[in-house]
C-alpha cells in the first residue's frame, strides 16, 4: 500500500525540508524511498504555497470572486478566468534559445464552457437556454463508398408532452432544445481560437502540415461526448484544411480510461474519502467547512427549491451549485430567482462566495490535504506512466509523433496539478491547458522538458522548483518515485 510519510516521521513540513536539504535531486529521492518505499514508488507530499484560495476563512467571509466569471475574455494575459482560461498564445511565448530544439509537445486541457450537467440543473429553471443549430454531431462515416457521403446529424432535445414520464423529471431549463451537458456555440468558438492559437506557436517549431499528418499528430478525446464536440473545433483551428480529410480520435475503453479518467481504483477513492467524505479525524476540516457554509447553504437552497438533506450530493460539496451558477453567468445569464417567489434572487456577492468555496475545495482535495499526493499519483499515475512512455519513444526514434494532444476534464486537469504538486493550485477552469515541451540541447544531445500552465512554466512545491527546462531524467525520476510501475500501480489499486 501507499504509506503517508507524515504520519510516521512528523509533519509534512519537516519531510518536505529534510527532502529539499540534500546534496541532489537523486539523493533527495533515494532518501525519500528509504523514508516511504512502496516498491520503486515512494510519494512525498510538498505542502503547496499559502495564498488566498487556500484560506478557508477568506473562502467564507472574504469578497469577490477568484477571478473572471462572466466573458471568455481577459484583459490581462495569465489572469484566472474561470470561462476561458489562458493558454500558451504566440504574443506572450517565450521560445528555447538557439541551443536547444523542439522534438515533441504533449497538450492536454479541459474542454471549453458549456451547458451544466442535467445533475447540476434545478428542478426548474427560471432562465431560457436555446441550443438552435449548435446541437452535438453524432453519425456513422466510411471513408469510400454510399457510406462517405452520410448526411450530417445534429442532435436536438425536446420533450413531448404525450410521454407520461417527461413529468416524473424536472423540466430543468423548459422547453429547452440543449443537451446538459453540451459544448455551446460560445465554447465551439473558444476552442477553434485555442487550437489556431497553439498553432501560431508550433506550427513554425513543429513544422506542422495544412493538413494534420496522422502518423506525427493524435488528438485524443475521453468517453464523455463533450470532449469530442470540442475536439472538431480544436482540430480545425490547428489545421487550416482538416476539413478535407476524417480525423481519428483516439479514445480507450471507458472501464479503464486513463485520461477521463475512469480507472477503478479503490485504494485511490478511500484515501480522497477518509480526507473528505469519511467520519474520521481526517475529514474534520471538509466537515467544518460545510458545517461553517450552513447560512449560506440555506439561502441557496431556497432559490434552488433543493432539500437538505439531498441523495444527489449538493451539500457534499459546492460542486453542484458551483457548476450552475458559473454556466449560466459564462454566458451572459442571469443569476437565479426563485419560480415560487420571484422577488427571492441570488446575489453577485452569494455567487462570489460559492465561487471561493469551489476553489477551496479543490486545493483541498488536490493538495492541501497531506495524503492528496498519494490521491493524484493513484489517479492519474497511469496517464503519467503513458506521457513517459511516448517521451522515450520520441527520443529513441521508435515513435513518428511529435504532437499528442489531449482533451480532457476539470478532474483529469487537477489530479494532474496533483501529481506534480504545482505551488498554488486552483479550480482549472473551462480550456485549462498543460503543455509537455520536450527539448534537445543540440551540441550535446541531452534532453530537457519544460511544462507550461496556463502558458507559463509551472511552478512547483517538490524538489524539481519550476518546470523550466528540467533535465529530462530528473522529471522522469520523479514520475517513477510517483508511480512505480505499472504493475506496481494495478497492485496498490486492488490492495
């Protein structure tokens, strides 16, 4: 199993200051591994920089919102914008000095805005959400043959007064013609930006075709159809002519997706739960902070017309009002009223202090907690142990790929921020974006990485510091003290 260093040798303070004291980065590990050895893994947890979205008390009495909620626009570059988050642009790109050459990226980020999931919607909604001509595509097409000229099928939602169960459900948005969720006509035009964005980067760098070249490039989706709604737009900004020709998706088998992901790890679930959900002394600052929230769970809840206590999770955590509030003021809506008192409406300030709370919550669950390393490394180890894969192949030359790109989830983006234990850590928004630059210094061949949050190098809380063209070795090392091996990584999950 994986141990938690600090409940053997003292808080995780003190472990993370005897770690960064050594001589080198592979002291630092080897020593760790004698401190909390798992096989060739061995998790240290690095507490994360203190600032406002970690201080529970601002998160509940402060003012404001973290950021932007209400454009997919920024007036300054690399601010938190929860509608359209930054990513890597050409007019705030640092490129490497001569002396090093690109050999391989590896995007990955969370699909764009969208409506909220049916689950977050109340049971009736006092605002319209019209979808008209901006539904999902979904149809069969061969590449020869009658097949290669199916006509296109955009969905569309209703519901039909003569289905005697269309009743039994709450009219959610009425009358609306939208999935929930679905990418919107807003998000489709975020993500053609996006992807033209990160081609004015690494077009020129990667030498990227028109066309996309299959063999050099991969975009990968997850089973969930909002990934794949993006990935259209993603790919047409990216490519000038992908039009002329079908693009695969690649996409794994939703028991054991490692980008979503959907793994079945049981060992990872009872560590977040004994930290959040469970009755122990652990979970005691997740209790506190909903027990503290009570006032302000009341006011929700008598605009949303939600029962406390619920079976669907919306006082576990502020997810579920977070997700709805946040959706509709992204585009434009207005805050709810209550459709039995129409004069009771949700304040700005209400939607701010939701606001604050979501993002605590995930720099809780994702790397305030002591043992949410242990969580991310169980969470997202295998899509790690995948990146680390295709770098090797990169280099070796057993692989023609120079540019995976991933489309992904708020949950795959924070676990993993986890995983690497970035410094100060928020809620990723819609579009966060993680880039994998792998480089080779030229006169002597060694290789180097650099990772990029939000179009910065990202800063850390381990030993690596700011993953700024980081020896490549070293960052694999910590992948492996992380994960070890598959094999090890299955045996832990079933233990």
């Amino acid at each position: 199993m994986y141990f938690n260093a600090t409940s053997i040798f003292g808080s995780s303070h003190h472990l993370a200051m005897l770690a960064q004291s050594s001589l080198s980065f592979f002291s630092t590990f080897l020593m760790s591994s004698v401190l909390h050895e798992v096989s060739n893994a061995a998790v240290v947890y690095y507490p994360p920089a203190n600032t406002t979205i970690s201080n529970l008390t601002f998160a509940l009495h402060g003012s404001g919102r973290p950021g932007i909620y209400n454009s997919s626009q920024s007036a300054n570059y690399g601010e938190y914008n929860w509608c359209n988050m930054p990513h890597v642009r050409r007019e705030e790109y640092q490129p490497a000095n001569s002396s090093f050459k690109l050999q391989y990226i590896e995007v990955i980020h969370r699909h764009h805005k969208r409506t909220p999931y049916s689950s977050n919607t109340f049971f009736k909604e006092d605002v319209a959400w019209d979808c008209s001509g901006e539904g999902p595509v979904y149809y069969g097409r061969n590449l020869t043959g009658a097949g290669a000229q199916a006509s296109v099928i955009q969905w569309a939602g209703y519901r039909d007064p003569q289905n005697p169960f269309s009743t039994s459900i709450g009219p959610g948005f009425v009358n609306s013609n939208c999935q929930f969720p679905q990418q919107t006509a807003e998000a489709l035009e975020d993500a053609h930006t996006h992807g033209a964005d990160l081609r004015k980067v690494y077009g020129r760098l990667l030498r990227l075709g028109d066309s996309p070249n299959l063999d050099e490039f991969r975009i990968r989706v997850t089973n969930n159809v909002i990934t794949s709604q993006v990935a259209g737009s993603i790919v047409s900004g990216l490519f000038p002519n992908a039009a002329s020709r079908p693009v695969a998706a690649f996409i794994q088998p939703s028991n054991f997706d490692s980008l979503e992901p959907t793994i079945s790890c049981g060992k990872a679930s009872s560590i977040k739960a004994s930290y959040t959900t469970d009755s122990g002394s652990d979970s005691q600052l997740w209790r506190d902070h909903l027990s503290q929230a009570a006032d302000l769970y009341t006011q929700l809840d008598s605009i949303s017309g939600i029962s406390n206590p619920d079976n669907a999770g919306w006082h576990a955590s502020f997810d579920h009002y977070y997700d709805n509030l946040s959706a509709k003021q992204c585009h434009a809506k207005t805050l709810p009223c209550s459709v039995n008192a129409t004069e009771s409406c949700l304040t700005q300030e209400q939607a701010d202090t939701v606001y604050r709370l979501g993002n605590w919550e995930y720099w809780y669950q994702y790397r305030g907690a002591p043992k949410s390393a242990d969580y991310a490394a169980l969470r997202f180890g295998p899509w790690f142990l995948e990146l680390k894969s295709r770098l090797s192949a990169r280099l070796d030359g057993t692989s023609p790929l120079k540019y995976v790109h991933n489309v992904a989830h708020d949950g795959s983006m924070s676990a993993l921020l986890g995983f690497l234990q970035i410094d100060e850590m928020v809620w990723p928004g819609m579009g966060a974006e993680v880039v994998f630059e792998l480089h080779k210094e030229i006169i002597s061949g060694k290789p180097f990485i650099r990772v990029l949050w939000s179009g910065r190098p990202m800063k850390t809380s381990t030993p690596l510091g700011t993953l700024d063209f980081i020896p490549l070795d070293k960052f694999i090392a910590y992948i492996d003290t992380m994960v070890g091996s598959g094999q090890e990584l299955v045996a832990v999950c079933n233990s």
